[in-house]
C-alpha cells in the first residue's frame, strides 16, 4: 500500500485544501516534488508551504510514521533535508538527527482508487487493463507507445554497454556477441551469447579469408566436434580445430547446452553457426558497414547469409539431407535487423553523440512490418494493434517491464485505468 501512497503523493489525487498536520499546522502542496528512484527520501526538490511559510526540500512516504524509526532514518543524516513527513497512520511524532521533529501530514488513498488498483492486481483476464484500452484516445496511445520505444532503446543500449565492458570497449566484438545472441531466436539465445563470449576473435580474424577455418574456429569453440558421426568433412574440420587449438591454446566448451527439442531442422545451431561462419568470412568490420548502410534494402542483403557447400545437403553432422540452400529467411532477418542493427545503431549514435543513427535506428523500425509473436498478437485482440516494428517493440517492452511485473502504477494506461470512476 505505501507504493499506492506514492502514486496518490506524486499525482496529487487528494484533497488540497484544508490540509494540516496533526498539531493544526496548515500544509499546502505548491510541488510534490520529483521522484527519487535512488538511496535517500521519496521525493525531492518539493515545494511545501507549512503555517504560510514556503519550504523546499525533500518528502519521505510510509505506511505508518513509525516506520521512519524501523528504517532508521532518524540517524542517517541524508534524512534531515526532509521537510514533510507522509503517513497514512501517524502513530509517533518524527525527528531529524539533532532531535528537530518534522511537520508531518495523514494521508489516505481515495477508496475508487484503491478499488481500481486491486482489479489491476487480482483480475485473471491478461492485460488487466483491456476493458480500457478501445476507449482511450490515440493520441494517448501513440504518446505512451512512443514513451515505450525509447525505454525499449535505452534497456537494449544498457545490454550492449555490459558487453562492451566484457571485451574491452570494441565495438566489434559487442557487436558479434549481439549479433550471435540473437541467431539464437529466442531458444538457443543464452546459449549462443555464451558461446559467442568464447569464440576468440582476435585469433579468428587471422584466419577471416578461410571460410573452413572459421568453421573450425566456431564449432570446436561450441563443444560440437566431440563424438560425431564421420566423413570427409567432419574428418577434415576435426582436424583443422586440432591444429587451431594447438596454435591459439583454445579450450572449446563444455558448458554450450545447445537445445534441439521440438524445433524446425533450419533453426538447428548447426546451421545458425554455419550461417555465422559464412556472414562473418564475407563482412569483415561488418559494424562499420552496418553504420553507412542506409536502406533496408542494403541491410538485408548483407545479412542474408548462406552457409558453405556442406551444409546445403545437411542439417547436421555426417547425416546428408535433399539439397537445400541454408539462406535466413527475410522475416529472419528482418528480427535481426530489430534485434541487433537498430539497438546498435541507437547506441553507437548515443556514445558518438551522432544523432542521425539515432534517428536512422527509428527509422528503420518505422519502415519494417510489426514482428509476430504472442505478445503482438495479445494486445491486438485488447485493441492495441501494432502499424510497425517500432510498435511492436513498444508492445514487448510493455509486457515485459510493466505488466509482467505489475508496475500498473508508473503505466500510462494504468493510469487511466485508476482514475476511471464506477458506474
């Protein structure tokens, strides 16, 4: 409830005259301040007029004042900047490091709202709020929808700053470590960013004109060459890591738990990684290229892949198939594009401070199709219906970080939903 008390404090959903504190002070709200999401008090920078006198400073919230005494606050002196203390039980008088004690005021959640917020909570129906959304305005929609995407940038931006931490600020690397996550689609994703982590670039690149030796590299690297069933080639790639892992001192991985349960032959690691080999022989800087491309066209072109001649006969080791070419799919690619191509471009542009890759990056959302999984297709049957891949990574970044964690409080719809008023 005190999360509630929040939300009623930072949205001023209460009463805002004739307010006092329990010895009859007057208490008018100018500011309720800024949130504060770090160590310290609630809300910082308010602007409280107590007795006529303006305060400025800082607010801390509980459900009962004499929490202020168990979180002990009343010997941290980061709490003397606190100009109002809020409770909705003031069971104790509250006091700074010195003894001063702080003006503090009742506050309680309007019952509609506290009823509205519970129906958010418990209701079985997935999203809470979909008797809502036909009714709001797109202009509400587009706004929080917009809101969503640059969160959805910034959370992605975050992931590719770690990686850049994990192999030394290049840029490359992070880039082959986001890209290879991602040729996971979703099943093999950790088990691929993993495996990544262990290819060594540095040692890969002396043998970037070699197709076969890039294969060697990226399946002995991911524990695939143990037990297999013998040809020419496996005979010959076996061999070749051998060698490579004598020169470079590799140890290839016991710890790939790749995943094959119920998935389609073309989504086999097998082929994702022979698909890598053959995309990374043939883009070397394959970043830099990325960053002056300009059209999808050209982006999906560079991506389409392939895989060596092997490979069009099998889907696996020493097992030989029908003919086929291993090339991604353009929906393939296209989530490529989303997944790893627009992040980068949003996250190079922001640490070169270039904001035509930012707007490129958004671009390129704006133009591709809505991706089409169960989240999309969730909120179309709430009404929610996605025009473009920009929508539907604002639709993901909904879910994930509002919904699935009950953050109704801090989402523009649940916003909507609790001031709503019962018939």
């Amino acid at each position: 409830m005190e999360q509630l008390l929040h939300y009623v404090w930072k949205h001023k959903l209460f009463p805002l005259q004739h307010l006092h504190t329990p010895e009859g002070e007057s208490i008018e709200v100018i500011d309720p301040g800024l949130p504060n999401p770090h160590a310290g008090a609630d809300f910082f920078n308010a602007k409280i007029k107590i007795q006529g006198v303006l305060w400025v400073g800082n607010v801390e919230i509980h459900q009962r004042a004499s929490d202020w005494y168990r979180h002990r606050h009343h010997q941290d002196t980061a709490y003397d900047s606190v100009i109002l203390h809020v409770a909705s039980d003031i069971d104790t008088a509250v006091t700074r490091t010195n003894g001063e004690q702080i003006p503090q005021l009742e506050l309680h959640c309007p019952p509609q709202l506290a009823e509205n917020y519970e129906e958010l909570l418990q209701t079985d129906r997935y999203p809470a709020c979909f008797s809502l959304i036909p009714r709001l305005s797109s202009f509400l929609l587009h706004s929080w929808m917009s809101r969503l995407q640059t969160e959805r940038f910034e959370n992605k931006a975050r992931q590719i700053a770690e990686r850049l931490e994990h192999c030394g600020k290049d840029w490359e690397t992070a880039f082959f470590i986001t890209l290879a996550r991602n040729f996971g689609f979703g099943v093999n994703s950790d088990t691929f960013e993993f495996w990544a982590r262990q290819v060594p670039l540095a040692a890969v690149n002396k043998h970037r004109d070699n197709l076969f030796q890039i294969e060697a590299f990226f399946f002995g690297q991911a524990g695939l060459l143990q037990e297999l069933p013998h040809d020419e080639y496996t005979e010959k790639l076996i061999k070749e890591y051998t060698y490579l892992q004598h020169k470079f001192q590799l140890q290839p991985s016991t710890d790939c738990h790749w995943r094959f349960l119920r998935m389609r032959p073309g989504n086999f690691p097998h082929i994702r990684i022979a698909q890598l080999a053959c995309l990374y022989h043939r883009s070397q800087g394959m970043l830099s290229r990325l960053l002056e491309l300009s059209t999808l066209k050209d982006l999906r072109d560079l991506l389409k892949g392939g895989t060596s001649t092997y490979w069009l006969t099998h889907y696996s080791f020493g097992t030989p198939s029908p003919s086929r070419p291993k090339t991604l799919s353009q929906s393939s690619i296209d989530l490529l594009i989303i997944n790893t191509v627009v992040p980068f471009l949003y996250a190079y542009g922001k640490h070169k401070g270039n904001e035509l890759l930012c707007q490129r990056a958004s671009q390129f959302l704006e133009e591709l199709k809505p991706e089409n999984n169960y989240i999309v297709r969730l909120w179309k049957e709430c009404g929610l219906e996605a025009a473009h891949a920009g929508d539907s990574q604002a639709l993901i970044q909904l879910k994930k970080n509002y919904c699935d964690t009950k953050k109704c409080l801090y989402c523009r719809i649940g916003y909507e939903y609790l001031k709503q008023k019962k018939e």
